[in-house]
C-alpha cells in the first residue's frame, strides 16, 4: 500500500491539474445548447420540420457559402451549424439565414472549448494525449478507492475541506473521491473508449473481433464523380427522407475534392447517438446513392460503442443523469485541483522550513 499511495500522490502531483481541466470543460460542454440559447438569435425557436428541409435546400444549393458541412437543428437548438474551410464556421435560423459567422473557432467559446476537451488544442497528439490521462484517471480512481477503504471508519463526505490544512485537504481529497468513485469511472471510461479506439476495441473484443468498429464505419470504397455544381440537394434530402421516413436529418458533409462522396447521417427514433449512426453515401456527380448502411444492421461492437458517447457526454438519461455527470465533472475538477495544491503547497512549505533550519 506504501508504493501505491506514493504513486497515486506523486502521479497526481503532475496530472492533476490537467484532469481539473478536462473536468470541469467536459461539465461546461453539458450545457453548451443551454448557452446557445441564451447568446444566439433564434436558438431558442421550436423546431418546425417543413421550415428545416427548405433551409437545408437553401444553403445547400447556395454555391458562394462553400460549405463543407452542416449540422441539423434539434429540438433543444434551433439552429444550423454551419461549417466552411478550415476554422471558418456559423449558425443559421431553421429558414437557412445566417445569423452568426466566425473566421476563426477562437472567435467561439463553445467550439475552443470542445477542442480543448477533445484534443488539449494539440490535434490527434492531443487525442491521444487526452486519451492516456483518461486512463491514467481510472488508475486514481481505483487506487483511491483501495486507500480510502483503510480509513473509512473516519468517513465524512464534504463539498470542500473543513480547513485549508494538509491533512483536511487529504481527509476530503479521499472521502469525496470514494463518493464519486462510480460515475468518476463511467466518465473515464467512455472518454478512453472515445479516444483511444484500442481500448473500445479491447474492451468490445467478446462481441466482434478486434477492428471491426474501424471498419464498419469506414466510408465505401467507391470514388465519386466530379462534384456538380448544380447538384440536386432536394432529390438527395427526399430520398433519404423515404429511404429512412421515420428518422431525423442530422448532417451533411459535403466533398471537397473529387473522388469522394457526399455523406448524410440521420438519426432513427431508438438511437442514442445525436448525430445518429444510419448513413448513407451518394456521388457528388449524379445523385446516384453508392450505399445506404442501417444502424440497426452494424455488427454489436459497433452498436455498443455507439452508446459510449450519449453515456459520457450525458445526451441520454434526461435531467436526472446530466446532473450527476455535472456533479462527477466538478468533483474531478475539485480533486484535481487540490491534489495539486495540497502536493505542492506542502512541499513548498517543507522546502522553506528546512531551509531556514539550515540558516539557524
């Protein structure tokens, strides 16, 4: 237990900050609609379907936007998300007029935000990265729990330590990590599982064989033809719309050189997944639709590991699971922080005191 405690403390001496951060973006970014609301005109509107597929038209079929993608308005945002080339991006209203417009994701607190949760700003270093001190998090929480659990006859849960002493700092750091310790798991978890697709693969192996969820939602291995200005959005939009009618649009990603295909993700009734995962792919040059994969149909690695993100990221469960995740969010903002404070500070003090001993 020795090794274990000054591994646990000497690791989260280092790392604890950064999980800090990662907890407490990851807690705001469980609200980023409620903040689009509130700062965005017409977020707030009810989403009207006829009014939604002829905005989606519009933009689509205007070629001087250069889109390479949008995103759909859902019940609880009322609006596009628009995306352009390289940083560029903005929000439209459900009839596809552009109400907000940014050059650079900077310019959004939203969008840096999201990059710095999903990647630390470092790109994929960074997802692997973010990915590693996920694990590293499961790691504390496990080895918390079997540190905690030699004191727990002195158990007193507390939002914040009694007093600013190391020892209450410690006292409260264990008790609270043990309280959290479940959803503290789950969130870790999934964000490995998100980021590192190695451990989903692991992790997934009994229900299909490793690499399968790669390659089940790889893009087909066909080339499309060159991209046709004059491309009939609302033939493409009508077809998914039949193909898949009780299912809701949710993105376009639009080529950006030829030989690849135009890509539609929509979302059926019983999927947890946001942006769903039933797509289909048609060519750039001709409408022709190349191939048209169910959700339904994915091999169960796959459909499992389309549950990870609605579990971490909390868009399932309703009012009730979102505020516990906000809750394993800040405590693992709250841990990390006063890991860090209590490590160093408790250092620092005992460095200054020697070193007046020395003088005396």
């Amino acid at each position: 237990m020795i090794w274990i405690d000054r591994i646990h403390r000497w690791t989260g001496a280092f790392v604890g900050l950064l999980l800090a951060a990662l907890g407490l973006s990851g807690t705001l970014l469980l609200y980023e609609d409620a903040w689009l609301r509130a700062t965005v005109p017409h977020a707030q509107e009810p989403l009207v379907s006829d009014v939604v597929n002829a905005g989606a038209e519009r933009l689509l079929a205007d070629n001087t936007l250069q889109l390479t993608g949008i995103i759909f308005p859902t019940d609880s945002l009322g609006l596009f998300r628009l995306s352009f080339a390289g940083d560029e991006g903005g929000y439209a209203d459900q009839t596809g007029t552009i109400v907000v417009r940014w050059s650079s994701k900077w310019e959004r607190l939203e969008l840096w935000l999201f990059e710095f949760h999903h990647d630390l700003l470092m790109g994929e270093t960074g997802l692997i990265v973010s990915g590693v001190l996920a694990l590293i998090g499961l790691g504390f929480v496990i080895t918390g729990v079997l540190l905690w659990w030699r004191t727990r006859k002195t158990f007193a849960f507390r939002v914040l330590p009694s007093r600013w002493s190391r020892l209450q700092i410690l006292r409260h750091h264990r008790d609270m990590g043990a309280v959290m310790a479940p959803l503290l798991f789950l969130t870790l978890l999934t964000g490995a599982m998100l980021t590192l697709r190695p451990v989903a693969d692991y992790l997934l192996a009994p229900l299909s064989p490793p690499g399968t969820i790669a390659e089940s939602l790889a893009p087909p291995k066909v080339k499309g033809g060159p991209i046709d200005r004059h491309f009939q959005w609302g033939t493409m939009l009508e077809t998914v719309r039949n193909a898949y009618v009780d299912a809701e649009l949710r993105t376009v990603s639009i080529p950006q050189r030829d030989g690849q295909l135009v890509r539609v993700r929509v979302r059926q009734p019983d999927e947890w997944l946001p942006n769903g995962r039933t797509i289909l792919w048609f060519d750039p040059a001709n409408g022709r639709l190349v191939e048209s994969r169910d959700a339904h149909t994915l091999p169960l690695a796959t459909r499992a590991f389309n549950l990870v993100y609605p579990v971490h990221a909390s868009t399932v469960g309703g009012f009730v699971y979102k505020a516990l995740m906000t809750a394993a969010g800040l405590a693992l903002t709250l841990l990390g922080t006063l890991a860090v404070y209590g490590f160093w500070g408790f250092q620092t003090r005992r460095a200054l005191q020697t070193s007046r001993l020395a003088a005396q």
